[in-house]
C-alpha cells in the first residue's frame, strides 16, 4: 500500500526471509562467516541459539545460500518428526529407497549413501532449524548420525538452529553424548537500541529507498524500546509505522507514526525487558570450553597477552556491600555500561553469566556477594583468585547495575533451587566474603537490577 508512495519497488520489512534482506551488521555478518567456517571444518556438531524473533531463520537461509557448491544441505523447517519419520525423510533427500526396516539397518544405508556422496567430493550438511522442538528420541538419532566417518573424516555435518529451550534440553544428563560431540557454539544475540537505525534503513535501501534516513530519531527510539532488540518485532513496527506514515501524507515516521504501531502490536513494555543486549560474538568457544567459562579463567589469562592485561587501578577495589544496589536508581539512570572494555575472560564470564540467569527460574535463589565498580573490574580477577580453592569459582557470575549512582557490576554465586539451600551455600562461604553481608536474592530480582545496555 505505501511501496509507491515511498518509491520501494517492494516491501521492506517482510517477515518471510529473504537473502537480500540479510543485515550483517551488529556482528552478524561475522557469525555466518563462523559459521561457514565451521561447516567447512566437517568435524561435530554446530549450535546455534537465539531468542524467539532474534533472526535464526534468517541466518539459517543466509548459510544455505552462501554454502560452497561442494556442499548439499538438507534442511528440516519442521523437526517435530519422531526418529523413524527423521530417519525415512533422510532417506529420501539421499535418494535411498526408504524401505522400513530397524533403525541399524537405515543408519548403514544412509552410511552408504553418504559415502558414496564424499567419494564424489560432496559433503553433506543436515540443518535443523527450531531443534528445541525436536523429540529427545529424535536427538539421540541425530547424535548417531555424527559418529559416521570414512577415515578420518566426518560423512555428515550437523547444524541445530534453535531457542534457549535447546541449550537447557542439552544440559540433561541423557543430553550429555550428544552436547560432548557439539564442537562450536554461536549465540545469535538480540539487537542493541544503537544498532536498530541502521538495520531500518538497510532494509529501506534494500527495498529501494534512495533518500535520508526514513525514520526520524525519536520514532527509532520508540521501536528500539517496543523491540527490545528482536528483528521480527522491529519489522513488524516499522512496516505498521510506514503504514501510519502513508496514511498521514507525511515524507517521514516521526514518533507519533511509531507510537501508533506499538500500540496496536501490544508488546510488552520495554520496562520488563531486563535481558541485557551483548555485543554478538562469531564463535563463543567450543562446547568444553564454553561449558565452564570461569573455571577456564585464570587458564585463559596466560593464553594471550590480551587476556593476561586487567585494568590496572591506583586505588584499591572498591567493594561495595550488596546493599548498595538499588533497582530504582537503575530505572532512573541514563548513562551506560562500556561492555566493549572488559577483559577478554572478564567479557566471556559476562556472556556466559547472562546465558545462566537468562535460562534460569525466576524463583531460584542466587547470593549476591557485592558490587564492584565497572572501572575497577579488572582487579575483580585478582580478587576471586584469592578465594581460589576456598568456594566454586565456576558458579560465580557477574552482571551489569548500578550502586549509589556508580556504574557498577554485581557478582553473586550459584543458583539454588530453594532458600534453604542458598543460606547452606552462603555459611560455606569465605570469611571475609560473609563479612561484606551476601544477600539472597532470586533471579527475578537479579533481573530487576539489570541495567540495560
């Protein structure tokens, strides 16, 4: 309705993926070439997690598109097929005879097929979108299927594309086979609120606009805030926006046009969204490694010369009590966190941190230990190591807040199913962390503290 009002030769902000709609900045351009990367690599199984309507979809056609003509994909848009159904559509995209017969004698013929695929230089990927849908039985299959070899190479890779639900259903102990044989691990991360007036008027000259931004900065404001860093919901805005704009003959979206398409989407208030915005990484790290982020910390300093430098402070670290924090004071802030100058191992613990209060119940109880000021972070290492041996330092992590006003990082520890269990931990602690006066305090409320970045 307003394509030729605007002069778009089609619409720009369409739901259905498309390959010239591919926005690669934020990152992402980054993480298809990882993921290309490790496609071609042929060993294990690839792993790609993202909220609801961050872009998996999208990302997933990209690496269908740009793979090398060496390679032939096979790609399940609906993997809610039981393994007997897996295994007869796999059958069929390898131009097997699908006979019914036990479930060994089908993994020898798709053996077969595969070899005989790679003797004529053809490697297989079987890509899975929405893999957090997939039956437990039907993952057991697919960890089957990634034991297949001919020599020393692998006859099929893998590529699960799914919500964080995949990555809790992976932490089950009958999930362990099968998360040990995932060799890298993306996390396709929402957008940040400075990244959305970019990818809007991407998609605008994508469409064939030709002029100044369309969006003005207050009506990119509203979306950014509606959005919450999701690209499904800030097409749906910005297409209801174009529409308000069309209909008031106006040449711009201001934010009245973007007010309009809020309301009527109904998303939850942005208040609530308290998940804070990473910069998007190419490749996390490999399962084993991403696994225990902090428990590999102090290994991870004396890799790189990078990771062994921490923010050097004149003063001593500044640790104030847990008490110090205020949720309201963050609610009222306006400056923000510079996640770009963490450490390395300081930046892959903060990932890694908000992954596990992300997943977890809102009622499980965590010890919030203190905060530390964002510009003494560095020394946040030297501290811990102290307690090296003394308390679990793998279930430390840390979160971005504000105390007195102070830009500043909580650390708490461990997550726990009740009180009861929490209050255990904490009269195990150290000492002289029990002297800093550790509160308990539930994920929900962790939430709340969150600055949003």
């Amino acid at each position: 309705m307003y394509q030729s009002y605007f002069s778009l030769h089609c619409p720009p902000f369409r739901l259905t993926p498309h390959p010239d709609f591919f926005y690669d900045g934020a990152g992402r351009g980054h993480l298809l070439q990882a993921l290309l990367y490790a496609v071609d690599s042929g060993e294990g199984v690839i792993k790609v997690s993202g909220e609801v309507g961050a872009g998996k979809t999208m990302l997933c056609r990209m690496l269908l598109e740009k793979m090398p003509p060496k390679m032939t994909a096979i790609y399940f848009a609906n993997p809610m097929m039981s393994e007997g159904e897996l295994t007869q559509n796999l059958l069929l995209e390898l131009a097997v005879p699908a006979e019914i017969s036990p479930s060994k004698s089908a993994i020898r013929r798709i053996e077969e097929a595969l070899i005989e695929r790679y003797g004529a230089g053809q490697q297989v990927v079987v890509v899975v979108d929405e893999a957090h849908a997939m039956p437990a039985a039907s993952l057991e299959f697919i960890r089957l299927l990634s034991n297949l070899d001919y020599g020393h190479h692998k006859l099929l890779q893998i590529v699960l594309f799914g919500q964080p639900e995949l990555d809790q259903q992976l932490t089950q102990p009958a999930m362990r086979p099968l998360r040990e044989r995932i060799s890298y691990s993306f996390e396709l991360s929402r957008l940040e609120k400075t990244d959305v007036a970019a990818y809007l008027h991407f998609r605008l000259q994508a469409a064939g606009w030709q002029g100044p931004p369309l969006f003005d900065d207050a009506a990119v404001k509203e979306i950014a805030l509606a959005a919450q860093g999701l690209t499904r919901r800030i097409n749906l805005l910005a297409d209801k926006a174009l529409l308000a704009s069309f209909a008031d003959n106006a040449r711009t979206v201001s934010r009245e046009h973007a007010r309009l398409a809020v309301r009527e989407c109904a998303y939850a208030p942005a208040a609530a969204f308290r998940a804070w915005p990473v910069k998007p990484i190419a490749v996390l790290a490999t399962v084993a490694a991403v696994g225990i982020v902090f428990g590999l910390w102090y290994g991870a300093r004396t890799t790189t010369a990078s990771a062994q430098t921490v923010v050097a402070a004149s003063a001593p670290l500044r640790v104030n009590s847990p008490a110090a924090v205020s949720s309201s004071s963050v609610a009222s802030a306006t400056t923000q966190i510079d996640v770009d100058g963490l450490p390395p191992a300081l930046d892959q613990l903060a990932q890694h941190s908000r992954q596990q209060i992300n997943a977890a119940n809102a009622q499980t109880q965590t010890i919030l230990l203190m905060t530390v000021p964002h510009n003494q972070l560095g020394e946040l290492e030297k501290l811990m190591q102290r307690y090296d041996g003394q308390m679990k330092l793998d279930q430390v992590m840390i979160y971005p807040t504000q105390a007195n006003g102070v830009k500043s990082w909580g650390v708490v520890y461990g997550l726990f199913a009740d009180k009861r269990s929490a209050k255990q931990a904490m009269a195990q602690l150290p000492d002289a962390l029990k002297r800093n006066k550790p509160l308990l305090r539930s994920v929900a409320g962790v939430r709340e503290e969150i600055w949003t970045l």
